[in-house]
C-alpha cells in the first residue's frame, strides 16, 4: 500500500537503475518539487548528484540561505550556487511589460544554468566520468497537464525550472511522475527535507520579477522582499499559513500616494496584498482574511518599510483577476 516509506524504497531502486555509475544534474529552484526530487536522487546515488541552484537575486528574503544551509545540511546534496544577481538585473533593466520580464528571465535562466551543465560536465570529463542525466520535479498533474495542452500558459508564459530546452543531450530522472502535491510532501518530510522547504506555498519560476509593477531595480526588490518579509511572518504568527494558497504581495513601483509617516509628508508607493484561497490555481477567490492580522501587517509594513506609505488589499477572485499581478 501506499506510505512515503514504500514509494521511496521503490523510486530509489528505480534511480539507482537508470543512472548506474553515471553522473547526474538537478536545478533546484527552492520549490518543493526540485528539492524532493532532488533528496530521492541524492539518497539512491549519492555523490553522483550535483545540485545547481541560479541566484536570479528575485527569492524572496531568506530563501537563497535556506537551501545554501538547511537543505544542504539535511540531504548531504553537492551544491554549486551560481550567483547571477548583477546578470538579471542588467538584463532586465529598463523593462516594464510582464511578458518581456518573464520571456528575460526564462531565456537568462537556460542560459545560466547552461553554462553550469558545462561545467559539471567538463570537470567530470577530466575525472574520466561521463554526466548523463538531468533531474526534474515534474509531478503527475504537469504530466497529465502537458498532455492536455498548454492552458494556463496561454494566459501568461510559464517559467519553470522543468522548462528547459529540449535539444539537451540529457536523459530525465523524474522521480515524481507518479505523485500528487502532498504526496511529494510527506515524501519529502520522510526524507528528512526542511519543513520550511515542504510545506512552502507555490511560487512562480520568475519569483519577485512579476511582483513589482514596474522596472524591477535592486532598490525596488529590497522594499519588496522587506514588505514581503513581514506580511509572511505575520501570515505564519496567526496560524494561517494553510488557510490560504498564496500570498503574494506586491510593490506597485510606478504609483506614488501622498502620505504622512513620522514627522513629515511623504510620497511613497502602495504595497497589494493578494491573499487567496485556491484548489488548483486555475481558479481562485481572495482569502478573508481577519481585519485584525491585515491591521498588524500594514502597520508593520508601513512603519517598517520606509518607502512604503500604504497597504492596500486586493479582494478580486480568479476570474477575472489572475493570481498573480503579472
Ligand atoms: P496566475 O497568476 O496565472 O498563477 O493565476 C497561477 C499559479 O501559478 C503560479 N505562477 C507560476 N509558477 N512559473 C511558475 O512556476 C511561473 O512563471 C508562474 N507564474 C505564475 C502562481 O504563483 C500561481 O500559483
């Protein structure tokens, strides 16, 4: 029957099959799905596995250290950190338009981690071994999705770290093909994975990029992440962090509002709140949340985050809104 246990025991066999003595990639994201991928492969092959996670400099406040320590920490996993933040943001400077940002990203992403393929496969060249295959966190839904068409992607382009080009010289190792969501958590947890990475709530592959309205700079990620920061440890204080999907908050960069904050008159930007409740992200509705814990959160924000003179809350469902802003 099914426990994480037996699934692990099967998937580890299946792994240690497939790759041999080879070696073998994984582009860990931060997500969920990358990292249980990522600790099964780890577990069957061990040192044959090395981790490559891109700095985009678009995490959110501490999530980079999360992976750098703890996922280290509690999985052994050899990891290379390619810290690519100057790369992004030059890339990206200048521009406003969702879909440019996110077409930027995606296309910088490939590029990076590329060049990190090139070099695990050089190194290991010169050790005589050969770097044959590269692991994705595809779960049964995205099977079951990718074969029903593109759907939501239609709306918006994608950016995932599974959505690498095609004409690598890669065999996949996807050890999650057969696992809904919560079961790739409870394997997770059986493996020892952080319960900070687990249970994390979604997040999209272009990370803070979508959430500033605006052209994304370093100074505007930092009010972001420092916004973003506060209104997640408040989510967390309150017991709340299952009640909703997501929460993205959201730094409108381009708008500016008269406000007074300490002893003068201030023109700041708005922060969005956009709190929802979802089965499937396919649809959703804005999360009640209580008056009380949005109160601490403005406040604090508002206090807290110099540049930031209003918290407002966004209560559209989806349709028509989209989950996210951009
Ligand atoms: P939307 O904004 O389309 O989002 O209602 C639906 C869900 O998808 C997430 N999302 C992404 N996830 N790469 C991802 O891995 C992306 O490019 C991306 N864009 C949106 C979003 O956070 C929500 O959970």
């Amino acid at each position: 029957d099914w426990t994480p246990g037996n699934v692990i025991a099967d998937q580890v066999a299946a792994i240690k099959a497939q790759i041999g003595d080879a070696r073998v990639i994984c582009a860990l994201s931060g997500g969920v799905d990358s990292a249980v991928a990522a600790a099964l492969v780890q577990q069957a092959v061990g040192d044959q596995l090395t981790c490559v996670h891109v700095d985009h400099g678009l995490m959110r406040a501490g999530e980079v250290e999360q992976i750098e320590t703890d996922f280290v920490a509690s999985t052994g996993v050899n990891l290379v950190i390619r810290d690519e933040k100057e790369r992004f943001l030059t890339a990206l400077a200048g521009v406003s338009d969702p879909e440019t940002k996110r077409k930027i990203i995606g296309r910088e992403f490939i590029r990076v981690f590329e060049d990190a393929q090139r070099d695990i496969v050089a190194e290991a060249g010169a050790h005589g071994e050969e770097v044959k295959f590269l692991v994705q966190g595809t779960l049964y839904p995205d099977v079951v999705e990718s074969g029903g068409g593109e759907g939501a992607a239609n709306i918006k382009s994608h950016h995932n770290v599974g959505g690498l080009p095609d004409d690598l010289d890669f065999e996949l190792v996807e050890p999650l093909r057969t696992l809904f969501k919560d079961e790739v958590r409870a394997v997770g947890r059986e493996l020892g994975v952080p319960e900070e990475i687990v249970s994390r709530q979604p997040f999209p592959g272009p990370g803070l990029g979508i959430r500033i309205v605006g052209e994304i700079t370093a100074e505007r990620l930092e009010i972001l992440r420092r916004a973003d920061a506060i209104a997640r440890e408040e989510l967390t204080k309150a017991g709340l962090d299952n009640e909703i999907w997501q929460c993205p908050v959201v730094l409108l960069a381009d708008v500016r509002s008269v406000g007074v904050q300490g002893d003068g008159r201030t023109y700041g930007h708005p922060i969005v709140l956009r709190p929802v409740s979802s089965e499937d992200a396919m649809t959703a509705d804005w999360t009640r949340l209580p008056y009380d814990v949005l109160s601490t959160i403005s406040t604090r924000i508002t206090n807290e985050v110099r540049e930031v003179n209003r918290v407002v809350l966004d209560v559209t469902s989806k349709p028509p809104g989209t989950i996210e802003w951009e």
